[in-house]
C-alpha cells in the first residue's frame, strides 16, 4: 500500500536482531507483504494488525500458519502486557506514533529488551524549523507532512523517555531515489501515472527520504 514496503522492511531489518521463533508485531501492516516478508524470511510468527484493511481480505493473501491478520487500532491493542520480542512498522507510524505518549503505550506490548523497529517518510528539515511545508509536498498530502519527522527528531523524543536505548535513528541514503524507481513501477503497472511522482520529481530529493528507527525497551 505504501511505497516499497519490502525495501524499507529489508534495510530496517539490518538493524534489528530478528530469530526464529520471535513473536513479531507487524502494525499497520496492510495487506501483508511486510507479515509475510518477516515470516518467510526471519522465521518468526507474526501478527499482522491493520485498522484499514479487513483483515479476512489480508488473510486471502497470505495463507500461512505463522501469519495471524486481526483488525486493530494502534491505539487499543488487543495483546497481554510484555507479549512480543520486536514490534514492527512499516510506513505505517506517521499515522500514529508521533504523540508524546505513543512510545510508552506500544513499548508496553514489548518484553523487556524487546525491539521497536520503525520505517516512516521522513524529510531532511523539521517543517517546524522551516516554517513551512513545502509547496510540492503540501499539494499531495497537505498538514500530513508535519509526521514526516527527521531522524534527529525521533532520536531525541525516543531518547529524552528514558524507556528505550536507541539503537538506529538515521535517514536512508538512497529513499528518494528508491521512492522515484517505485513510484514509476506503480505507474507501469496500473497504466497512469503515479499520484507521488509530481511531489518526488519537484522534490528531486531536497526534503523527501524515509527514517529508519530501532529501539531496544529498557
Ligand atoms: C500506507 S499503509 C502501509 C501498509 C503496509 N505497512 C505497507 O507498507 O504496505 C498505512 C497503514 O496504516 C494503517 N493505519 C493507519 N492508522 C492506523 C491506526 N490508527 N491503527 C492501526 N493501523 C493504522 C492503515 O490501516 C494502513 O494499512
């Protein structure tokens, strides 16, 4: 549903420690490539938690064992205290994650010493510091960007908690351009262009990249 969902997932990935077995909370999880990606790949048992998507509909696309799709919302999780080893979340964590208060409330469904790991759309100034959003940005999702946080941001409002030690808060080098490449194959694929590629070619990779974010619970 977002952008390359499984490249964000397999960069983020190089920053969390994931093993067989793992009990993975993939939040915002769509239609399941990313539950999928992590149950095919890292061998851990995933729950696949998505307010949009009926999760019957995800479910038809997944059909495995080690997959469980549910409908939820990241703000009344239906999970025991302390019940996962990671949580994840793939451009999902704009939507959400950006309150004061977030980090304490998802961090709480994490054993102690379990990972946060977070891949979101990211620009390389603060709105805030700029003063404004801007123009190519503002004309496709409007007061949306201000989530689109840098990575100094989310280092410091994880840090300041005390509740998690922060293990990756950086920019993807290269998100803009893999952002580009995606944006054109979605273009392909459906036979019209692409609703991002005016914003990414106005952009030409000035403010838009993704933040990739992992955490270890304290
Ligand atoms: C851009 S889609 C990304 C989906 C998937 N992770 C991917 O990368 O393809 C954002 C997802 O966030 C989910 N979402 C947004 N707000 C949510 C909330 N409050 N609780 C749970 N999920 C939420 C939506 O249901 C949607 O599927």
């Amino acid at each position: 549903m977002g952008p390359n969902p499984l490249w964000l997932l397999e960069d983020l990935a190089r920053d969390l420690d994931l093993r067989p077995g793992m009990r993975v909370l993939d939040l915002g999880s769509g239609k399941g490539a990313t539950a999928v990606f992590l149950a095919k790949e890292y061998g851990v048992q995933v729950w696949a938690a998505d307010l949009w998507v009926d999760p019957t509909d995800a479910a038809a696309h997944i059909d495995r064992d080690d997959v469980v799709t549910l409908k939820a919302e990241a703000h009344t999780l239906p999970f025991a205290q302390g019940f996962f080893d990671a949580i994840v979340c793939v451009d999902a964590y704009e939507y959400f994650g950006t309150a004061d208060n977030y980090l304490s409330y998802i961090t709480s469904f994490l054993k102690p010493g379990g990972q946060l790991g977070v891949a979101t759309p990211a620009m390389t100034r603060e709105v805030r510091e700029l003063g404004h959003i801007p123009e190519h940005i503002k004309k496709l999702v409007g007061w949306e960007a201000l989530a689109w946080h840098t990575a100094d941001w989310w280092r410091f409002q994880w840090e300041i908690t005390e509740l998690v030690d922060v293990t990756a808060a950086r920019l993807q080098e290269n998100g803009w351009a893999d952002w580009v490449k995606w944006s054109h194959a979605v273009s392909e694929y459906r036979g019209e262009r692409d609703d991002a590629l005016d914003m990414l070619e106005a952009d030409n990779g000035q403010y838009l990249t993704f933040a990739i974010l992992a955490a270890r619970k304290r």
